[in-house]
C-alpha cells in the first residue's frame, strides 16, 4: 500500500482565499446550473451576489453517538471495575480519531469519492466544469459535483434533521437537506469553503468518516466496521475497507445488512479498488488479491444489533429499562426536561450506574428458578430490589419476565412492564404488600413514646369505625372486621405480635394512634403508590392494602438500617460526555425521616421475624445481623419479604401479576409456594453481604421498651363493675370475660388477661373473669396415713359433697402399720374442686394389689 498523501490546501484554494473567490465560483456555478438560469432568469452576477448573501460558517460537531451503560462488577471482561452492560443510540455511531481508522479506508474513501480531496479548496473545479457540460446536455440539474467537503455539509444537515423531536420538522428538514435545488448546491458550495478555510483536511475526511450512513441505522466508520465486520476501524483491511466505503452512495441497497444487497457492494467495491490502484493507493498484486475475494457469507461477519435494553446484558435488562425512562431525571444532561431528552438523544455519553453486577446474577438467577417466567397455569411474577443505606444507591433490580419492549412481543415469558417501579417508569399498577407495611404502623406507635413490651389484644373481631382517628380522612364509622393469619387470641406484647404478625394487635396499635401519622411516616420513607397517588389512610391500610412498589418499600427498609436517614433512589454515579468531561452524577437526596432511637427500636423487634416459620430461609445465616418482615396478602394472591441490614435495604415480591392463585399452592425448584420470596431474599441478600457487610445493629432504646403504659392493677376478689371501674380510671379498655369455677363467692373477680403487674399499654383492653363459686374445699382424709380406712374416708367425702371416689392401691409388706388405711388422696387436702370432681384415695394393702 502507498503511502497516504500529505493533506495540503489546494492552490486555487489558496487564490480564492486571497482575491475572492466567489466571483470565481460565482461563474463556474452559474455554468453548472445554466439549465435553471435560463428558466428563471438569474444571470451569473446575480449569482454572485446570491453566494456571497450565503452563510460560510458551520462546525464540525459532534454528531449523534451511542450511549454506554455501565454496571458494578468483579470479575471477566469489567475494566476498572464495571462492565458495560447497554448500548442506547437513536443513530448507531462511535466516534473516532484520525488514528483510530484503518489507512485502507482513508484510501478508499478518496479515491472513491474524490480524488483531487487534497488538491482543492472545497469545491472541485475540474469536477464543476465537467457536472456543468452535463448539466446543460441534460438540461438540468443532473449533477452537483459533490466533494467529500460537500458531502460532510450535506450528512451535516442531514443528521441535524434526523435529530429533531418533532415529525413533521423533521420530515421537512430532511426533504429540504437532500432536495435537488439550485440554492441548496450553492450553499453547500459555500460552507465546504468555509470548512475548508477553518479545518485541516485531516479534520475535514475523519468528520465525513464519522458522519456517514452505512445503512441499516449504522453511522460512522466505526460503528460500520463493528456491525458488518465484528472488528475496529481501525482493523479494517483492503477489501473490507472498499466494501464498507462502497455503501456511502447507496446505503439502502449496497449495505452488509442482507445478502440481497451483497452483488450491488461487491460492484461498487470493485471500482472502488481499481481507482484505488488507479491512483497508487494499492499496486496491483493488492487489488488482485483483494478484488478475488467474493462479498458473502463468509467474508461478512456481522454482529447482532446490540441498541436498546432488548439487547442488554441479560441479567441488567430492567435496570436499563429503569435507567433509559429515568433520563428527563438526570439534571447532568442539562437544565431542563427538553434539554435533558436532547442530549442523551444526541448521545456519547458513557454512565456509570449504581448496579452491582455480582449480586444482580444472583438475584436474577435465583428470581428465574424459583420464579419460573414460563409458568402457564397462572401469571406468576416477581420482583426484588435493592438500596443501599444511607446513599439511596439502587444495586439490584431483578424481575422473573424476560424484557421485551418490542411491538411483537415475547410471548409468555415476557413483558415490557417493571413490576420494580412505578407506572412512570415502566408500567406497573403496583402489588398490596401486606404486613411488610405494617413496620409503618410499629414506627409511628414508637413516634408516640409507646412501648415494644406494652400489651394488646390480639384477637380477630370486630371494632368500630369510630374508634380510629384519621386527622387527614376521618372519622369513619361503620365495622371494620379483620381476622389473623391463625388462631391467635389473646393479649401480646407489641414485639410479640410484630414477630408474629398478629393483625389484631395492629389494629389495636392503629386505634390508638392517627391513621394519618402512619400513612406519613410511610410516605416519609418512600413508599409509594405505583400509580402516583397518594398512599391511603384508612383502617385497612395498616395491613398493606395500598398498591406500591418493591423499589419504594426497599428505600424505607434501607432507612431503617440507615439510622432513620431515607435517602431517594438513584442510579448514576457518574457520567462522562462525548468530549470526555467528568458531569458527575446524581446527588444523594436525603432525610432524617424517623430518629435513630425509633429506628433502631424498630430494627431490634424486626431482628425476631428471621427466627420464626418460613422467614428463617431469608436468613443468610453468615453473621451479618440483619431484620425483617414477612407479608402475605388475603388469599396468599400477594407474598412479600423485605430486609435489611445497616447497608441494605431488600424488598421482593412474589405473587399474581393479575388474577387469584393463591401462592401458597404452587411448587417451583422443589419449594413451596409460602417459601419463594424467601429463597430469593437470601441469594440477593447473600451475594450482597460479600460486598456490602452489614455492622451491628444499635441497641433499641430503653425508654421505648415499656414506653408509656402502666402495670395492670390487682382487682381481683371485687366485684365485675368494680374491677370496670379501676381498669377504666387507669386509662385500659375493659373486657367482660365471663364466669369461670372458683372457690370465691360468685361474682367475684377471680384473675384477668394480662395478669395483675403486667406492663401493658394504655387504652389495652385487659379481659376480667368472675368466679361461679362452684368450687369447695376437699377434706383432709389422710391424717398420719395410718387412722382411717376406706369407710370413714367415703363417709368424709360425701359429707362434704364429693360423692365420685376412686380407690388406688399401694402395696406394703406385711406388718406394715399403713396396712388397710388411707395414704393419699387427689385431688389433696385443702385444694378446691367442683363437687362432681373424682377423689383418688389411695389404700395401703400387704396383700398383692389387683
């Protein structure tokens, strides 16, 4: 190969810079167009006059280009420690240096396309007389004479059309960028001057080369050597360099994308090499060898599109979904919505994201197993995220359905919808998140100085609507009836009924709290409604009946191990633009939404629920302390597991993504349905605790353990109403427990639930039981073991009205003093028992017993 000619400004160039070179072009354009002179009448001095009217001034700028996203990642291919995992492009481009492109292209292109490029100024005169011979031959504009110079003014406004938001302006500058017209011709006449004047020929071929359609959506030489050659520009050899130049003229038909268009390439390239050698680009053993081999399917290696989130990395599809639909966020893009969506349009930017790669492929992974996205009995879906505490970092975002987006679809197993997010950001309705939302209504009793060892009823009834205040909503009236997950009655304490996730005990909680304050302790960690509006207040509420998002439950979860300090989700860490500046990324957003007493009060009672049932199995049981809640929706059509430690916050959902199965009766990956969410939750939180390791969890407060409740006071031996009286003076709820058998009087308050000197919280409903006084006194029978016989005991007995004996024998060797009397009895001298109570009297006997 020859070496590449030393790029120069022509002469003429030099004289038309020196004495005015428009008259000179004004003349010879006037001969290119003479046609259309004689037609409208405008004579060459006019003509003159119209090119110097024109603008010489235009930019080689940045074109449009490929977007690139990274990810967090350790391990093959990540280069300082990310790993690309999308590219987003409405044009397919990658700029690049003069350097950066093969010589055999460069080559080619100017033979191709130009061959005195070094020689003018712009404009080619030698090409300009000739186009004006067979301008006026034709009678009509039939050629223009373009020089590569030209051709880059053309691609200019070309691109600059194609990047316009609007249809119809862009179909309208499209239409007027490539029209054939007398006052289009001249003004990219103009501008190729003033290129040529303001850039270095090197400048000048590398902007073509970068600028140019390569068909099928590919732009630049670049991003063409990748997608039809699998290679860099600057790889490419002879005949691949001739080929892809080859399409610049007729992209539609001579691209690489088709076989179909493989002959049209193979002809143009052909002419391409022979003026190649023509010029003494290549000698002739070079054109032999290249021109003998065959534009086919061996030769052209193509490699698969690879623009959108379709094609992302698989395992990062919904965080790139996430990242793209988050762009009008991104105040580093620029200042406003319109600003922001241009830009990235534009494109060049590379962004590094918050998503860790390591614990994503194990969240997915494990998503997809125990989640399976092909299941057809019913719409099974599932979702996890994760953020980090105390910078709103979003690390994993996984999801069962594989991502399509694309008009056709994926069939079963996909879907364009992120069940991560809200509506706004990628479709989803939402998922009611059970008792997972219950933490809301723990946080706010703690808000209010109430304690984790007060005391309240737990059982499934029915209360009054006028017992809950909603200072945003209320008052309501009317039942609000709820049952329990299984037979739980009783009183518990706080903790106890959180561990347990006791409904009665929350709507106890609730009553004495503003349903109000609960729903904006929520909405102050984050949580939201996947379809915008506002979290709703009413009783219900408190046992998760709002449809929200897991990325918003992970926030407030990430909160709570953060000390109280929530912190908005992002997603960049940094981004670099095409010019290589350093924009930064998205700043941390945060508040102190709850205090770090309240927080770590609540992340203590949280601790308990990974001892119990099926939430052990989210349990990583690798010392890293970490606390949870469990949630199961009515009929199981729901079931949630959020945890976190003081680095985390993970939410995941596994449920109905519509319809009515209940989860628990399914079975994936050998585990029962009630356990899905579980398994995923430790896989996620397994690979996260590698690289984020949670500390210990801080100490709850102490005030906030017995809070603000008082001892339950001793009443019994009084009367019911007066047992009613004391307990309601106390400020507890009082509760007729009925009669139970008891030696007292009747009437007579005999115990209550929870038992004198218990801690309980004020307003708890303490249940009083009164005696039937239905027992007696059981005589003593026995006396020193060896005075009275069966008999007498009878007699005894039934004096005192016990009339059901049973006789036991106790063998005693001959002599034996006891021998024939009472040695024992049950129930024992002294207790209580109702008259129709068996008494066991035991007999000492020397002979054998029967």
């Amino acid at each position: 190969m020859s070496a590449l000619k030393t790029p120069r400004r022509g002469i003429l160039s030099a004289i038309a810079g020196l004495i005015g070179f428009s008259a000179l072009s004004g003349v010879l354009v006037t001969a290119m167009v003479a046609p259309a002179l004689a037609v409208t009448g405008i004579t060459a001095s006019s003509t003159i006059g119209i090119f110097d009217g024109l603008p010489d001034y235009l930019e080689i700028d940045q074109q449009p280009e490929r977007n690139a996203i990274y990810a967090k990642y350790t391990g093959r291919g990540s280069v300082d420690g990310y790993y690309q995992i999308a590219t987003i492009y409405d044009q397919n481009r990658q700029e690049v240096s003069y350097d950066e492109i093969s010589p055999y292209a460069i080559e080619a292109v100017v033979a191709g396309e130009d061959r005195r490029f070094f020689e003018h100024g712009g404009v080619d005169l030698t090409s300009l007389v000739r186009a004006a011979v067979g301008n006026v031959v034709s009678s009509g504009i039939e050629s223009g004479a373009s020089t590569l110079t030209m051709q880059l003014v053309k691609n200019t406004f070309i691109s600059a059309a194609e990047s316009l938001p609007n249809e119809d302006d862009r179909a309208a500058a499209y239409e007027n960028a490539i029209r054939t017209s007398f006052d289009r011709k001249l003004k990219e006449m103009k501008l190729a001057i003033g290129l040529e004047k303001r850039y270095t020929k090197k400048e000048i071929l590398t902007a073509y080369l970068n600028i140019a359609n390569f068909g099928n959506a590919t732009y630049g030489i670049q991003a063409a050597a990748q997608r039809y050659y699998s290679v860099d520009a600057k790889d490419l050899n002879l005949e691949q360099s001739a080929s892809l130049i080859a399409i610049v003229q007729e992209p539609s038909i001579r691209n690489l994308s088709d076989p179909e268009y493989f002959a049209a390439n193979q002809d143009r390239r052909d002419v391409i090499l022979s003026a190649m050698l023509d010029v003494g680009s290549i000698d002739r053993a070079e054109y032999d060898e290249a021109v003998a081999i065959p534009v086919d399917e061996e030769t052209v290696i193509p490699s698969s599109p690879n623009n959108g989130c379709i094609a992302a990395n698989q395992f990062s599809k919904w965080f790139c979904d996430y990242v793209v639909k988050s762009v009008p966020d991104f105040e580093f893009l620029g200042a406003t919505v319109e600003e922001r969506e241009s830009n990235w349009e534009k494109g060049g930017y590379k962004l590094y994201t918050t998503l860790d790669l390591n614990a994503q492929i194990a969240a997915q992974q494990a998503t997809w197993k125990y989640a399976p996205n092909d299941v057809t009995s019913f719409q099974l879906g599932s979702a996890t995220s994760t953020v980090e505490a105390g910078t709103g970092r979003v690390l994993v975002m996984a999801e069962n359905k594989l991502f399509n987006d694309t008009a056709e679809g994926g069939g079963k197993t996909s879907t364009a919808v992120n069940y991560n997010t809200s509506y706004d950001y990628g479709g989803s309705s939402g998922f009611q998140p059970g008792s997972t939302y219950k933490v809301f209504t723990l946080i706010e009793w703690l808000n209010q100085g109430k304690g984790i060892y007060d005391r309240l009823e737990g059982t499934a009834r029915t209360m009054d609507g006028s017992q809950f205040v909603d200072s945003c909503n209320g008052p309501y009236s009317g039942p609000v009836v709820f049952g329990n997950n299984a037979n739980e009655t009783g009183t518990y304490t706080v903790a106890e009924g959180t561990a347990e996730s006791v409904n009665g005990v929350f709507f106890s909680m609730a009553s004495q709290l503003d349903q109000c304050n609960i729903r904006n302790v929520a909405a102050s960690m984050g949580v939201e409604r996947a379809d915008g509006d506002e979290l709703q207040s009413y009783p219900s509420s408190i046992i998760g009946t709002n449809d929200v998002t897991p990325l918003s439950m992970a926030s407030a979860y990430a909160a709570i191990g953060a000390g109280g300090l929530w912190c908005e989700p992002i997603i960049i860490d940094k981004a670099i633009d095409a010019k290589n500046n350093d924009l930064g990324g998205q700043e941390k957003n945060c508040r102190q939404a709850i205090s770090p007493e309240v927080a770590a009060t609540t992340a203590f009672v949280l601790t308990e629920v990974l001892k119990r049932g099926n939430a052990a199995y989210s349990d990583p049981n690798d010392g890293i302390p970490i606390f949870g809640k469990t949630g199961t929706t009515d009929g199981a059509v729901h079931t949630w597991m959020a945890s976190g430690t003081t680095r985390y916050g993970t939410a995941t959902w596994v449920g109905n993504i519509s319809g009515y199965q209940d989860i628990s009766d399914v079975y994936y990956a050998d585990v029962d349905g009630y356990k899905l969410r579980h398994y995923i939750t430790n896989a996620t939180d397994t690979a996260l605790n590698k690289k984020y390791p949670g500390k210990a969890l801080p100490e709850p407060d102490s005030k906030l353990l017995t809070g603000s409740g008082t001892d339950v006071p001793d009443v019994s031996l009084q009367s019911l109403e007066q047992a009613r009286s004391v307990l309601t003076s106390l400020g507890f709820s009082f509760a007729d427990g009925g009669q139970v058998d008891s030696e007292l009087p009747a009437g007579q308050v005999v115990n209550t639930n929870p038992s004198a000197g218990t801690q309980s919280a004020f307003g708890a409903t303490v249940t009083v039981y009164t005696s039937k006084g239905n027992k007696v006194e059981v005589p003593d029978v026995v006396g020193d073991g060896k005075s009275t016989d069966v008999a007498t005991a009878q007699s005894i007995l039934n004096n005192a009205g016990f009339n059901n004996l049973n006789q036991a024998c106790e063998a005693v060797p001959p002599g034996d003093p006891r021998d024939g009397f009472v040695t024992a009895m049950n129930p024992g001298a002294g207790s209580f028992a109702k008259p129709d109570a068996t008494v066991t009297v035991t007999v000492a006997q020397s002979t054998p017993c029967p």
